[in-house]
C-alpha cells in the first residue's frame, strides 16, 4: 500500500517532524472539545507550534474534537449501503480529493474517519485527463453497488462546472449508470439537506445529513491503495 507521506511542508523549506505535528493535532482535540471557534484554535495552536501553512491546513482537516468525530463516524455507512438508495455526490469535493491522491498530493485520514486533500487548489481546480480517470474509477465502483440514482452538483459559479457536467453526464451514461450531473448553485446545507446519502468530506455537508459515504476515500485506501496521512 502506497502511503500519503508529509514531505518538508514547513514555510521557507522548514519541515516539521511527525511527532511534533502529533502533539499539536493533540491540543487541537483538546481545545476544540472546550467549545472554542474552530479557525481560533488552530491558530493559537500554529502559533504555539509555531507551524506553516500546510502544517495548519493538515491540523483543520484532520483534527477534531472527540464528540464531533464519534457524531460524524454514525452517519457513516458502508458500500454495500449504496445499492438501491439515492446518492447525492459533491462533485468538486469528490473530484478534488481524488486526483490529489492519484497525482500523490497530500492526503489525510481524519480523527472522523473522512479522507481530505491538504492541496488549496478548490478554487483554481480545471479539469485535466485526469479527470477522466478519476471519474472512470468512480463509475467503476458505483457499478459495484449501484444506486437507484446518483446525482451529481458541481458548484455553478466556477469556471467551466457547465463544460466538466456536461461530460460527466456523458461518462455516466457510457457507464450505464442512471443519474444526472448539474452545475447549480447549491450551498452546503442545502445539499446536506437533500433526501439520499450523501458522497463528500466536507464538514457541512456531513453534519446536515443523516448518512454519508466517503466515496473518494473509500477508492483510495480501497482501490488505489493509498494510506492517507494520519496522526
């Protein structure tokens, strides 16, 4: 199994042990479970720690309070739960989460059991060939345990979502898998809110719904065989 690895992250080339990232994800969970702000704690943590950009990205992504990680891990449900349901997809998020990992990008198992990128490329994500492969491999799985209908939201407002639903449409159909893909301007509570289980990572959308499927890192620690980053 090929691993999610930190690199030297640090700012101006400074790099920062395991170890210390370890013990900072540590009073990030503390802190966090004494109720404070979430974007407060993790800057007095990186200040404390004195840690970069990346550093802090990787504790936001990854690091949350014991409550909010054990609520978030029940709404989890496995694959086989898929077939014959509805599945609502975050198409940027999904897509974003799983090219990181093909293209060897930072990834991280967070504390509730969600894989995140750690790239900071969702606003000037273009599609790519590896697109294509990304979505090949998710229509794959979704053969596996098909839904009645999946529907897919890319978030209207960026460039070119019409263009990339237009062919994700295409790759479903040649998949024979039935479904829509839209560009529409849909918050993340109100795709939270949508009856279906819901295929994303993203924070929001996991503490509206009542169930959700990690689907991109379901393929990478499944399917790729990547291990995401974890401490």
């Amino acid at each position: 199994m090929k691993r999610s690895g930190i690199g030297n992250m640090g700012q101006g080339g400074r790099g920062i042990s395991a170890e210390r990232l370890k013990q900072a994800a540590a009073d990030v969970r503390t802190i966090a479970a004494l109720g404070y702000p979430r974007d407060s704690v993790i800057n007095f943590v990186g200040n404390r720690f004195q840690l970069g950009r990346t550093e802090r990205d990787i504790l936001l992504r990854m690091a949350f309070s014991r409550a909010d990680a054990e609520r978030r891990r029940k709404k989890m449900v496995r694959a086989g739960h898929l077939s014959g349901r509805r599945l609502i997809v975050d198409g940027y998020n999904v897509t974003i989460t799983l090219e990181s990992a093909m293209s060897g990008r930072l990834t991280v198992l967070a504390d509730d059991g969600f894989v995140r990128d750690v790239s900071r490329i969702f606003r000037s994500f273009r599609p790519t060939d590896q697109t294509r492969q990304a979505w090949h491999l998710i229509f794959s799985f979704l053969k596996c345990y098909p839904p009645s209908q999946t529907l897919i939201f890319l978030d209207k407002p960026f460039s070119k979502s019409g263009e990339l639903a237009s062919r994700i449409r295409r790759w479903m159909e040649e998949a024979g898998l039935p479904g829509d893909c839209q560009a529409a301007a849909i918050n993340e509570r109100q795709m939270g809110r949508m009856a279906g289980i819901k295929a994303s990572a993203d924070t929001v959308i996991i503490d509206e719904s009542d169930m959700v499927f990690d689907l991109a890192g379901h393929i990478i620690r499944r399917r790729l065989r990547i291990r995401p980053f974890r401490c």
